[in-house]
C-alpha cells in the first residue's frame, strides 16, 4: 500500500499546506512548503489537488526511506520536485 490523502484533509496553513495522509490504520502529516506549491493565480486548493498524485509520490518515498522531520513530519520542498538544475541533469 502507500500513502494517499485522506479526503478533506488539505489545508493551507501561512505559507505552506498540510494533507493528512493515510496507509491503511496509519496517518501521517505531511507539509508542503511554499516553495513546492503550485505556483497558479486561481485556487490553491485545486491545484494541489491537481498535482495530488506528485505530492503522494514523493511523500510516499519520503515515508518509505525514514525522511522525516524533527517533528514526525513528512516535509516537500522544491527539491523534491525538481532536485538537479537543469544543468546536472543527464
């Protein structure tokens, strides 16, 4: 299984959202920093639901390799995203 978000679970919370995620009987918090939101002049809201299965991935892998923050929470960043310049990229 991996983790999806639990339905009505996505909040916009100062500069970053938070979705509550679940596997299962297991729930885990995951934040989505500013700079990993999408960057749309409409609904910030629909567009994270847009790209909902990118943000799943990537905290799915996060959840599955131990990646989490101080606080037990899954964290994604632009990074995450697009982790190598442009430059890097093979």
């Amino acid at each position: 299984m991996s983790l999806v978000t639990v339905p009505g679970k996505i909040r916009l919370c100062g500069t970053h959202a938070v979705l509550v995620m679940a596997e299962g009987n297991l729930h885990q918090a995951v934040c989505i920093a500013g700079d990993a939101l999408p960057s749309s002049t409409g609904d910030m809201i629909q567009g994270l639901i847009e790209r909902l299965d990118l943000y799943e991935g990537i905290a799915d892998r996060k959840f599955v390799d131990g990646e989490l923050a101080y606080d037990g929470r899954v964290w994604i960043t632009s990074s995450d995203i697009d982790p190598l310049p442009p430059q890097n990229r093979l």
